[in-house]
C-alpha cells in the first residue's frame, strides 16, 4: 500500500475544503513528501508567495516556516495566510531581532542593508532591500559601489556573495543549522561513492563545502539544473525533502544526499492532519501590523523591480 492509498480519505478531505474555502496550498521543497504531493505550488518561500499574490485565492495555506508565511501575507494583504504549526519556526531567522539590526546600523551609519528572505517581517521593515540565494549577487551588485553593505543574517551566504563580487559585506553572525550538519568530509565520501556524480550543494552551506562542489544553487536552482543537466547522478547538499521532488520530477536520474542528517525539524513540523485542522478551524492566522508590513514590502518590491 503506497502513501496515497494510506492517507486517500485524509487528501480527499484536505481537497475538498480547499475548494470550499477557495484556498490555495504552498507547499516548500523542504517539506514531508506526502505534504509535497498535495501543493497547488511547490517551490522556494519567495516563489510561492508571489504566486499565492497572483492568484484569486481568499485563504493561503503555507507548509513551510513563519517567515515564509510572513512573506505571504506581505505580498498578499488581503488574503487570510495560514500556517498549519504555529511552532514552526526559522533558528536562522531568529537570530537576528530588528533591535539587532538597528545597533548595528548606528555602528554603520552610512552602510546600506540587504535581508535575506529569512527573516521576519520586523527586520525587513529595517532594511534597505531583500534578497534571495538565487538573486543575493545580483541584489548586492545592484547597490551604489560607495556604500557598505550591511548582509544580514546569513554570515555563510554573505561569504558566497562575497568571493563572487568585489563588493565588501558587513556580515551578521547568523547561520542555517541544518545546512552547517553538511561537513567537508561528507561530500568527500560521497564523491567517492559516486564519482560520476555532479555535487550541488547550497549556498548557506560552509565555504568549505561549497568549494568541493561543481555549483551553489538555491533550491530553485537545484529543481531547474536537475532537470537541464546531462548529468545522471547528482550528490545534492542541502535540506533533503528537496530530494523527493528531484526524484519525482526526473525518475531516470540518481539522487544522493550529502548527508542524511541534513533534516531541518521545523520544516517536518507540518503534516496532512495539520493542513486538514488549519482548514476546518482556520487556524493559525499570520497577522502583521500594517505599519512592518508596509515598510516590509517595500524592501521586498525594491528586491523584484531588480531581479
């Protein structure tokens, strides 16, 4: 008996709401497999927000962390943005309060800031632009070449963007916990395994790993070179949900983890009851007050007009 037929009467309720609710369900690459077959979009946070704003949607179900149905709600204010667990949140994302932020600027006065999208809507309200890891380089080369630049929160990102431009960053000591478990020897191992395979790795990966690697690519990234690539084997580092769409997508291709303990816990948090009960009661509801999530979406249009 496969997953469907285990969870046919869950996903027929699931979907049957949906449609009653006029509801849309984004689903990222990270998440539990049998979450990702149930998304009208799969994708990154930024791609799937844009694509919940372009839709005639009422309600947004987000399976993903907060910040990413922060980022919903930002672009599409007036939608009711659900995320299934309240508790799933970004340790990245935390790392930075805009209390932080705003000492840090004060140290810098003259410096531009740029945000990755893994943020909360608090510090975005804070800052110059937004960026993502597919676009950082070009967000970042887009700036006046006198001004420093404030990268926040990502140190490992920042160091990729730097060693990519000539640009000098202002790094916050943030960094992704599930993307550090991806070690040097990892990759080393399973290049050895798999020696015809080509390595993708993320870039909020170490700079260690990323230079045993043939790329750094964001996870939408990774899903289109999959695709385009001659290549039949790929080792890939990252979170792994991403592998089963990798896998589903090109079934005549092989895909490996970097390491199998590269499991974010708050991306399993979600799973198909949650999405049922967000439906049925509505809950949990992302609010944000108008005066972040104005000043918010303006760092994120900035990003768009650019990339």
């Amino acid at each position: 008996m496969n997953k469907r037929d285990d969870n046919s009467e869950l996903i027929d309720k699931i979907q049957k709401l949906k449609r009653e609710r006029n509801a849309v369900i984004l689903v990222h690459n990270y998440q539990l497999p049998e979450v990702q077959d149930i998304a009208d979009f799969r994708g990154d946070s930024l791609g799937l927000s844009q694509k919940a704003s372009q839709t005639d949607a009422e309600i947004i179900v987000f399976c993903g962390v907060l910040f990413m149905a922060e980022t919903a709600k930002i672009l599409s204010p007036d939608k009711k943005v659900l995320i299934p667990e309240i508790k799933a949140g970004c340790p990245m994302a935390d790392m930075i309060t805009a209390q932080e932020l705003l000492k840090l600027k004060k140290e810098h006065p003259e410096a531009m800031v740029v945000a990755y999208v893994n943020t909360t809507a608090e510090v975005k309200a804070k800052v110059d632009i937004c960026c993502t890891s597919a676009n950082a380089l070009r967000i970042v080369n887009s700036l006046p070449e006198d001004k420093e630049i404030i990268f926040v929160p990502d140190k490992y990102l920042a160091h990729y963007v730097s060693t990519q431009t000539k640009r000098k960053l202002i790094p916050w000591e943030g960094y992704c916990p599930t993307h550090v478990k991806i070690l040097p020897e990892d990759i080393i191992r399973q290049k050895k395994q798999h020696p015809q395979a080509e390595v993708i790795v993320h870039p909020e990966c170490t700079p260690e790993v990323i230079k045993l690697a043939d790329r750094a690519l964001s996870t939408s990234g990774i899903c289109k070179y999959a695709k385009g690539s001659e290549a039949s084997e790929m080792i890939i580092g990252t979170e792994i949900g991403i592998l089963h769409r990798l896998r589903k997508e090109n079934p005549q291709k092989r895909f490996y983890p970097a390491t199998d303990l590269a499991v974010c816990p708050n991306m399993k948090l979600i799973t198909l009851e949650k999405v049922l009960w967000a439906l049925e009661d509505l809950q949990y509801e992302v609010k944000i007050p108008d005066n972040i999530r104005i000043r918010a979406k303006q760092s994120v249009e900035r990003m768009l007009q650019i990339s």
